[in-house]
C-alpha cells in the first residue's frame, strides 16, 4: 500500500523542538515527545512524511544554548517547528513554498518559525515581524490529552496520509464494515471470525499485523507493523505500535510498542511505553464515579487535567502482576514491578517493587537483567546508550542508594 504523493519541492532542512517532555512523563522519561505515538505515526515520522527529502532532526530545547544562538546563519531557510502539533499536508505545502523567512501560528500560538539565521529561543513568545501563516493545527499538550485526541489525530492521518487500500490476506468468514476507510498493508492477515468496522472511524492495519478470530477492531484504530489483535475488543481511538500482542478490552489508549496486554482486563484513555507487559485481568479506572475531573502526578505534585476521562500511564519496562487494579490518573514510572489486587498510589516512582502496601528499590542490575531478556525476546539487544539511560533514571529516583 502506497501512501499519497505529496510531491511539493523539498526545503534543505527542518529541526523539531522538544521542549515539553515533563507533560508527557513517564513515556518521555526515555525518549523526547518527537518520538511518541499519536495516531498513526510519531511525530517525528510525520514530520519526515511530510518532508520526505529535507534534512529532519530532534533538537531537545535545552540545547540551543545561547552559544548555539551565536552560530553562523545556515545556507538557507530552516523550519523550527514544535514538537507537540500535528502537522498537515496544509502545512507543508506552504512551508516548501517558502523562500524567505516566515512564521506560522495556530489559534494564537507560534508553532514554526523558517529563518535564514540561527535559532533564537524569543521567536517563539514574541515573534519577528516577518511574513505570517495562520492554520489550524492539532494540539498536543499533555499525555492525557493525547489519548484523549487520538481518534481524530488517526482521523486525520488517514485522510492524508493513505488511501483505502486491502492488500494483506483478508479471510472471506472475516467481517469488514465501512470498507472505504479500511487501509490493509500487504503482509497483514485478518482471520476468520475476525470483525473490523470502520463505520465510525478508519482502521488501519499496517504490515505484519494479524487480527485473530474473535478479535472485534473498531475505528478509528491503528494495528503497527508486527502486532497481533489475539481477541477482545480494540474500541475506538486506539494506536498499537510495533510487535505489541493485544487482547481484551482496550479504549482510547496508545501502545509505543513491543508491549503485551494478553489477557482479559480493561485499558481506557492510557499510554503504555515500551516492553511493558500487563498481567492478566489488570484494569484501569478512566471514569470517576462522580464524573468529576481527574487529577494526575507525573512526579511533581497532583495536577487537574480537566478531563473526565484519564486512564494510567506506564513507563518503558514496567511489568504489572495477575489481577492489578489502577485508579483513573495513575502513573507508574520506568521499570516499575507492580503486583497484587489492592489500589497503588497515583505515583509510583521509577525503579519500585512492591504492592499498595509499600515498595521498595528494584536493584539496578536485577532490572536491567530482566529487561535484556524482554527485549531479546523480540529479537532486540539493548543498547548502551539506552542502559546508560535506564541507569541515571534510576540514580535520580534512589539518590540514597
């Protein structure tokens, strides 16, 4: 399956700022926003999309130095852009267009500045007084705002991005509704008994992705590269990266990847990084029974999200035992081992083994053993880089240890 050609002459170079991580904590405790899922793609890789021949690179905020600032001006325009939008085909078709500096703004807020010479962190409170585009972009502002916004953010990746297409191997006992919105790279497989309906939202189903039989898909959804759908019920708004193996009952929720939800049990309105598997019949809360407003802590204090529906949000090689219940707006930090049926606190810091009556420190070494072992399992060896990572997030939780 091909996506659509964009076909606009490329600009030389393109630089994502990232400079919001803590709002999307524990997920961007091990990677920049850039790269986090929302919809169909990062937004990085959509960015790269849209940009298919310029020079694209993640540039963390906290690096433009005012030395950086000081820097001869490149050759050419480059496009400073923030991370946390959803870019549009709109979008890009004017920026390749540009030959001289411009700003863009979307309700109010500056999301991209071209300039000819080096970056200044002021263009983005106070912009120059240079040429202005105004469009409306999809923002991203916090991880529960993510999942709550990820059914339009596939939405509008699939308007733009693919055509209905059904190349992979469709078993003819399977059940398609509102095939128009169906896109089905080759390699995917749907097996018999299998039901997708996309009549209230498109479903994609990328390579190597196999929904089984009694798996219901409803769209808008994304199935990645790799993925198994083993049963249960995929609702609407859901993203599942690369080689996740997914069962149950799951809304509104998104996936990184190489992560398990196997079993029964509900997830809603949350976000699950990497080599995170959840044990059998864990659930989470996204609905207070008042239907007030959830409150979260990502490590820095309870905040009000202003939404009613928040679920948990589970940082890379966190592990959850058989039976595990979580509260709407709960937080487990990186390489958390949380077992037994009774409530946990909203936070659980990085590294922490334990129950809802207490944890204590995942020693270093014996976590790092088990996540080599996860990830050998798919065929992946850590890298260094990602150990030394895993290690300063742990000195930060367990200074005293």
């Amino acid at each position: 399956m091909k996506p659509k050609s964009i076909g606009f002459k490329p600009v030389l170079r393109v630089a994502i700022l990232d400079h919001c991580s803590k709002d999307f904590r524990p997920i961007s405790d091990t990677r920049p926003v850039a790269e986090l899922l929302a919809g169909c793609f990062t937004f990085e890789d959509r960015i790269r999309r849209l940009f298919p021949n310029s020079e694209v690179s993640v540039v963390p905020y906290k690096r433009l130095s005012d030395a950086e600032t000081r820097r001869s001006a490149f050759e050419g325009l480059t496009l400073y852009l923030e991370a946390n939008f959803v870019y549009t085909l709109e979008f890009a078709r004017i920026a390749m267009g540009l030959d001289s500096p411009a700003v863009f703004i979307s309700d109010g807020a500056v999301v991209g500045v071209a300039a000819e010479e080096p970056f200044q962190k002021s263009w983005f409170e106070d912009p120059p007084n240079w040429p202005t585009h105004n469009l409306t972009l999809m923002r991203v502002d916090a991880i529960w705002d993510l999942v709550n916004l990820n059914g339009e953010i596939i939405k509008s990746d699939f308007e733009e991005h693919f055509r209905r297409a059904i190349d992979g191997q469709v078993h003819p006992l399977s059940a398609i509704y509102g095939e128009n919105a169906i896109a089905i790279e080759r390699g995917a497989e749907i097996f018999a008994g299998a039901v997708l309906d996309a009549r209230e939202g498109p479903i994609v189903v990328a390579r190597g992705a196999v929904v089984r039989p009694g798996a219901v898909i409803q769209g808008p959804c994304y199935i990645g590269p790799d993925t198994m759908v083993l049963s249960g019920w995929a609702r609407e708004g859901c993203s599942f990266g690369p080689m996740c193996k997914i069962g149950g009952e799951v809304e509104s929720s998104i996936f990184l990847g190489y992560s398990n939800k196997c079993h029964e049990g509900f997830v809603g309105h949350s976000y699950i990084g990497r080599w995170v598997n959840l044990g059998a019949l864990t659930t989470t809360s996204d609905l207070k029974n008042n239907y007030s407003k959830i409150r979260v802590d990502l490590g820095e204090g309870e905040r009000d999200t202003g939404r009613i529906k928040v679920g948990s949000f589970f940082g890379d090689h966190t592990k959850t035992g058989i039976g595990t219940l979580l509260n709407s707006g709960t937080c487990l930090g990186v390489s958390v081992n949380h077992y037994a049926s009774g409530l946990p606190p909203k936070f659980i810091r990085a590294f922490s083994w334990g129950t809802s009556e207490g944890y204590t420190r995942y020693e270093f070494d014996k976590a790092l053993a088990t996540a080599r072992i996860v990830m050998s399992r798919r065929g992946i060896k850590m890298g260094a880089s990602e150990a030394e990572l895993l290690l300063k997030i742990y000195r930060e939780n367990w200074p005293e240890s």
